[in-house]
C-alpha cells in the first residue's frame, strides 16, 4: 500500500509519522510524507519518501516570537499562517496523494480533509498528545481554555463558547470548501472538526491519558510513538567523553520550536547547576543561544543530540513539555523539570506530574526557581522510582507498530 501522512509545525509535529513510516516500510508498503521544506532532511533521513506541503516556515524570528506567544500564538498561527495558504497547501496534498491507499494527518493539515472528501480516500487523523482531543472530561490544560478537571458540564459549555469565539478563523476555510463543492465543515475545523469521522490515533501513551468517554467515535489509543536512533548516527567523540568523564549530567533543552524563543533559558540553567554544584549539558538548539554561557568544568554546550542517547545518561531532564520529549525522558526513566512555553505544552507537562515523574516551574519564574526545585528532583527518590516505572511501561507499548496495523487494516476495510 502507499500511505501518505500530512504534517504540519514543529519537529515534534512530525517525529511520529517518520516512526509509524519506517515500520511500514519494513513491512513493505510505500511511505510518504507531505509537509514543508524545512523537514525535507528529516523525512528523507528517515528512509521515507518527500512530498512538499506549503506553507513553508519561515526563517523570521518574529515569526517564530509570534508562534510561540502562549495566548495569541494559536490564533496567528491559524488566521495568518496556515488559512491563508489553504489554496496551495490543498494543491500540494492533492499531488502527494496521487496513488494513494490511505490519508493520515495530524491536527495542522488543513488540507487534509479536503484532499480526503475530493479523491475519496480512506482517511484517519492523528492526535499526537491528549489535549488535541479537546475532551470535557479529561480536558486539557491550555493558556487559551479556562477548564477544570472534574467540571465536565462547565467544560463543555466553555469549550461551545471557545467555538463560537473563534468562528471567523473558519470562515475563509469554509468559503474555500463550498467554492470546491465539498460542502460545509461538520464542526469547527480547529476543534473537532480537525478529525476524522472515520477514526483518530491517539499516539500516545496511557500513562498521560486514556481515552475519554466524549473522544471522537473511533478513537484508538495505540500506545506511545517513540522516536528510535537513526542506524549508524553516533555522539560526537566530544559528547561522549563529556558523558562519561563524571556523574551523570542535568540535561536542558527547549526542543526545535521553543529553542527559538529561549531567552535567558540557558543561562539560567547554567547558573542553576553551578549553584548547586552537579554537571550540566545545554542543548542549545541554535548557536544564538549559545552566546554569552559560561565556560567551566562540568558544563557542556551543544547544539543539538539524539535524546534517545543523552536522556539515559542524565540525573534528570528539563525541558520545555513538548510530548515527544517527555515520553524520551520517560523511557530513559529520568525525572524531569518542566518548564512549558506555549500551545499543549502546559497539559503535556501537568500529565507527567500527575504521572508522578515531573516538577513544572512556570516561564516566568525559570530564573529564581530553577535551581530549588532541580534540587528537589534530584533528592526525590520517589519520582525516580515513577520514573524507572514510567520506562518499563513506555518501553513495551510498541505505538509505531500498533499504528501500523491499524493504519494498513483501515485501508484494507474501505479497499475491499
């Protein structure tokens, strides 16, 4: 079979779909992945194959200042980014998908829908992290949705009203797919209406959620996609001797998206591990950031490595609450301190909490907290033994497989 996956955003954004691709080529089916350019690297890297999916990312950092704004990053990222190129981004998706047996998108893909209802095709949705399902009953903690766990009946109305307040970011969206003759969205488009009335991937782990009773029909819950090290792809000699030369390290790190808009991140961090004395490796994500941190015994800069190399060797992760960042920590069974920026990172972060393997210390407070709450995971034996726990579960789930299957028997059913 050929199965095309549509992504859009971050690396996180995409790191699933790469894993759930490397496993159906394995088996022998076609994998391709339809995103914008700046992934072209990742995507071919994975062994899969490339299709572009405008709109490309810009290399602006008020664009990524914007993307990242916790309360009004959502709304630019849908009204001035990705709704205005419903027209090329559909065009794109319609040539990737030339061939194909079945459609997978994750939340961003606006085209996807559309691409799905013109051709036909078989066509599931993926949620990545458990606050895409926008569930009342197990709702999410986002900077936008003022929700609360255990008020299902206010959740519900407050989640009506957030509709109705953002109906003119469906608007044009709308218009484009009546001028197509696909007819109207049958719910919002940023909402419910992201998914498939033919089935979701929730791709993630139990251990940040199960499935709710209010999820959309056909939800199912595969287990956690973990990012895999690519074949052959070894530390950097430096890295390695840093590593091995003395007692495990604190790790920081933003991740891709947060690491544009890091600030004083990583100069609080290196204070804060000098404070209290242990050794530290800053993943710096861009060499800006980089400027100004203090050479010393004990601390080591980098741009960027494998977390499913480093994390294993770490006394503990912080880090921005990206899922996929999370769930690596978890594998490697390091406690972690979350420090969320922006979009689902806030819920992500409060579910490894509640999962027991994880502090959250607000942005704003990073520079004065850093250090005091480090030092309260670190002596936490409790959270380190959630944390090796947390491995053993994670670790068996398999996501990528399960996905597989139920990706390739979906096709099969509406083929046959």
């Amino acid at each position: 079979m050929k199965v095309v996956f549509a992504s859009h955003g971050s690396l996180g954004d995409l790191v699933p779909f790469l894993e759930i691709g490397k496993v159906l080529r394995a088996r022998g089916h076609t994998a391709l992945v339809a995103t914008h350019s700046a992934h072209r690297g990742a995507v071919e890297g994975a062994g899969l194959l490339f299709a572009p999916m405008r709109p490309d990312r810009p290399h602006d950092p008020a664009f990524h200042r914007r993307f990242m704004n916790p309360l009004r990053g959502p709304a630019f990222v849908y009204r001035n980014f990705l709704v205005p190129a419903i027209r090329e981004s559909d065009r794109d998706l319609t040539a990737a998908t030339e061939g194909a047996d079945i459609l997978v998108s994750v939340t961003l893909a606006l085209a996807a829908p559309l691409v799905a209802a013109r051709r036909g095709l078989p066509w599931l949705s993926a949620a990545f992290q458990p606050a895409m399902l926008y569930s009342a009953i197990d709702p999410p903690k986002l900077a936008m949705l003022p929700l609360v766990r255990g008020w299902a009946d206010y959740n519900r109305r407050v989640l009506a009203y957030a509709e109705k307040g953002v109906e003119a970011w469906a608007r044009p969206l709308a218009a484009y797919r009546a001028a197509e003759g696909l007819g109207d969205y049958a719910a919002h488009p940023a909402f419910r209406g992201q998914h498939s009335p033919e089935g979701v991937l929730a791709l993630y782990s139990p251990l940040f959620g199960t499935v709710p009773a209010d999820a959309p029909a056909g939800t199912v819950q595969t287990g956690q996609v973990l990012q895999s090290t690519p074949a052959g792809e070894r530390l950097a000699p430096s890295l390695s001797a840093f590593l091995a030369d003395g007692p495990p390290p604190v790790v920081f790190t933003l991740g891709s998206a947060s690491a544009h808009v890091a600030r004083r991140f990583f100069a609080a961090s290196a204070a804060a591990a000098a404070r209290l004395g242990v050794r530290a490796l800053l993943l710096v994500g861009r060499a800006e950031n980089a400027a100004g941190l203090p050479q010393r015994d004990g601390l080591m800069v980098a741009e960027t490595a494998p977390y499913q190399a480093v994390f294993p060797q770490a006394a503990a992760v912080v880090h921005q609450g990206g899922i996929g960042t999370i769930a690596l920590a978890m594998a490697a069974g390091a406690p972690m301190v979350c420090v969320p920026f922006a979009h689902d990172q806030p819920d992500n972060a409060a579910r490894a909490v509640r999962a027991g393997v994880a502090r959250i210390v607000p942005r704003w407070r990073y520079g004065v907290s850093a250090a005091p709450a480090l030092a309260d995971v670190l002596a936490d034996e409790a959270m380190r033994e959630a944390a090796r726990s947390a491995a053993r579960t994670i670790t068996a789930e398999r996501g990528a497989e399960r996905a597989a299957d139920v990706i390739l028997a979906h096709a099969a059913a509406r083929l046959s």
